[in-house]
C-alpha cells in the first residue's frame, strides 16, 4: 500500500485551507443553478455548479473540522482507514459512523451528510491515512461553508462534547 506522502504526490493534493486535511477539486460542471432553483440554505443571489467533485486525505496529524453546509455532501472511500465521522442533526440527535472499506466490520464504504448537518472525521487510531473522495450537488462553494465552535456544539450535543472537541478548531 502507498503511503500518504506518496498519494498526496501522486494526486497533486494540496493541505485544504480552512477544513484541515489534503485536497484536490476533480471536476466542476461547467452548468449552473441559477439562486431561483437552488434548495433552501444558499446566500441571496447564490449561483452553484451542478456539481464538484475533490479527492480528500486525512493522516493522523490531520482532521476534517466540524462544519455545514447547505447541500447534501456524499463520501466515498478508495483507500485506508478507517475514520470516524461525527454527524450533529437540527434535531440534536449526534450520530456517528466509521469510514472505510471493511464492510464486515461495519464499516462504510459511502456515507451522504444531508443538507444543514454538522460533520467532522478524524482517523481511527492505528490508521495511516484514509484517501475519499467526496461529490456534491449543487457543488461545492466557500461561501457555503460553515465552520463548528467546540463550545456551541459542545452545548447542543453535550454526550459528543468530547469528539466535538478533537473535531474543532475555535
């Protein structure tokens, strides 16, 4: 198996600006959503891509932050792992599941994060690195992006106060 310094060469990944972890966008559809037909959740006078597409790798010293955004997000895993995903629902239910390939571990090889949801991922300890790739439709915008504070979160989800915590950065 590669290890994660060689896939972030062989991808030409780039560490991720404000999430945390390495990145690379592989495809924006050139096609667009006008602000009229985008779902609920976007900035007025929003204008979307029909859809992005990103290689993301995590290592151990590396996380993806709690944050949201306002389209559903759908995970897919090539290779490593496994990780876990905290998930925060509106209706304070905190759910979590492992990424990975192994699915007679109960693990997931496909997660989807629907719209509005807190989610955050981190390796599971023993793990070198988990390489996914995650697809969005409308794509993906930074002005979309909403970043966790631990102590809000912390607040609402009180039994994930301690994952929260390992999964922000403010």
């Amino acid at each position: 198996m590669p290890t994660a310094d060689e896939i972030i060469a062989a991808l030409q990944l780039e560490p991720h600006p404000i999430e945390g972890g390495y990145f690379r966008e592989t495809y924006r559809s050139a096609a667009s959503i006008e602000e009229s037909c985008l779902p609920p959740g976007y900035p007025a006078g929003a204008r979307r891509s029909l859809g992005t597409s990103i290689y993301y790798l995590l290592t151990p010293r590396t996380f993806s932050e709690m944050h949201r955004l306002p389209t559903e997000e759908v995970f897919h895993v090539y290779l490593g792992g496994p990780a876990r995903m905290l998930r925060l629902f509106p209706d304070g239910e905190g759910r979590e599941v492992v990424l990975g390939p192994d699915v007679l571990r109960g693990q997931s090889p496909q997660v989807v994060v629907p719209p509005g949801v807190w989610q955050g991922t981190r390796l599971e300890p023993g793990a070198e690195f988990i390489l996914l790739g995650a697809t969005m439709a409308p794509g993906f915008d930074y002005e979309d992006y909403e970043q966790g504070s631990s102590s809000d979160l912390a607040a609402r989800y009180p039994e994930h106060a301690g994952l929260i915590r390992l999964l922000t950065r403010t």
